[in-house]
C-alpha cells in the first residue's frame, strides 16, 4: 500500500512538472509572437515614413522644377516682347519715311477743302538743305503731291527718271506717261531716289517689307520655343502628381531618399 501510494505520489509530481513545462513553452512562443508582431509594425512604420519622405522630396524637386520652368518662359517672354518692341521701333521709323511734313499735309487740306489750286509756280522758294536730285536720276514718289490739280497731280507710288533740273526743280518723266511733270524743289523731301543697282532694293518700301519679314520669322520662331516650354510643363505637371508609389526593397531601401525617375530640365 506504502508503495502504491508513492507511486501515486510521483505521478502526481511528474504531470505537474509537465504542465507547468507546457504552460513556460506557450508563454514563450506567445513572448515570441508578441516581439515578432512589434518588429513587422515597426518596419511597416519605418517603410511608410520612408515613403513619405520620398514623396515629399519628389514634390519639392518638382516644385523648384516647375518654378525654373516659369522663370524660363517668363524670360523669353520678356525677351520676345523687347524684340517686338525693337521691330515695332523699325517699321515706324521706316513708316517715317512716308509720312508728309505735318505743316504741308494741313496747308494741302486746306486748300482742298477750300477749293483753290495753287499752281506749283507760286510756292515759295524752297531751302538749300533738302535732298540733291539730278538729271537722270530713277525717283519714286513716297507722298502724293499737288492733287487736284489737273494735269499737275504726282501720285504716291509713281516711278520715273528726272528728265530736266530747271531753276532748282525738276521735270520728271514718270513711266506710262509721254510727257514729264514738275516737282518743285521745295517737295524733294517727297521723292526718294532709288538705286541703280537692281540687285538692291530699290525704293524704302522693299526695306520695310524686308524689315516686316524679318519680324514675322522671328515672330514665329518665338512661338515654336514657347510651345515647346508648355509640353515641357504640362510633362512636369503630370510627375507631379503620380498616381501610384511603388513599395521599397531592400535594394533600393538606402536609395529611398532620392527615388529615381526621369531627368529634369535644365
């Protein structure tokens, strides 16, 4: 009976040292489960924060991108307004040419509105400064002179060659015409005289045109730039909002600051 009773007795002792052995493996594994789950949470953590900050340097980078964009396009606007301004300078001062002295042009009005003719002969003795015209020269008319004078009129645009200098003015025969007309000396400042070289142009309107030309090319030389800088803007635009951010690796972990993607402008 003592026997059995020991037996009993270390039986009892053994189950009790199993359990308690199986209840320090299940605390452990737990301890385990418990440090495993903290670490994955902790680099989750870390891995969106890195993401964050990539993201956030990506948008600064494409800001500070954006804004040198602008600073570019608002430079050649700048600079194709300044052209424009110069071109537009060139074709007044080339328009200058055509325009009538502002005292003759309100005299002629005058007498227009009034009705009267006044022959070319009774004008007043012109100055010694205005241009030298001389007999065989090619002339062409800027301004018309004399309208409204029958058989005396001079109009804009007529070309001839002087035929006469008498008493300082000149006969001009224009061409179409049989006979020469006057063009007193005091209104040379109407007449141009063009160049006997036909490989140069020969009057001021071929220079404006040449002048207009030049403006109209760089006019849209211009435009092809800017064109260019707004796909180049419109293409910074869409990098700056993407729609996905792709999760980082080990490998590309140490490089996460500085996510890689297409080049920026100069």
């Amino acid at each position: 009976k003592a026997a059995e009773e020991e037996a009993a007795r270390q039986k009892a002792i053994e189950e009790e040292a199993a359990r308690q052995k199986a209840a320090e493996e299940e605390a452990a594994r737990q301890k385990a489960a418990e440090e495993a789950r903290k670490i994955a949470e902790e680099e989750e953590a870390a891995r969106r924060k890195a993401e964050e900050e990539a993201r956030q340097i990506q948008a600064i980078e494409t800001q500070r991108a954006q804004e040198a964009l602008a600073a570019r396009i608002k430079a050649r606007q700048e600079e194709e307004q300044r052209k424009k301004d110069e071109e537009m300078k060139q074709v007044a001062q080339s328009l200058a040419v055509y325009a009538p002295p502002k005292q003759d042009s309100e005299v002629g009005v005058a007498l227009v509105q009034s009705g009267v003719d006044t022959p070319p002969a009774l004008k007043p003795v012109s100055s010694e400064d205005l241009e030298e015209i001389t007999v065989g020269d090619r002339v062409e008319v800027i301004n018309s002179l004399y309208v409204g004078q029958d058989g005396m009129e001079v109009l804009a645009g007529w070309q001839g060659s002087v035929e006469e200098i008498n008493d300082g003015d000149a006969v001009i025969l224009f061409y179409g015409m049989d006979e020469g007309r006057y063009v007193l000396r005091e209104d040379f400042g109407n007449l141009i005289v063009m160049k006997a070289d036909p490989s140069i142009s020969s009057s001021s309107a071929d220079m404006l045109g040449a002048v207009c030309s030049e403006a109209v090319t760089q006019n849209e030389q211009l435009r092809s730039q800017n064109a260019a800088l707004r796909v180049e803007l419109d293409r910074l635009l869409a990098l700056a909002t993407p729609l996905t951010t792709p999760p980082l690796t080990g490998a590309s972990a140490g490089s996460a600051r500085f996510p890689p993607g297409p080049p920026l402008p100069p």
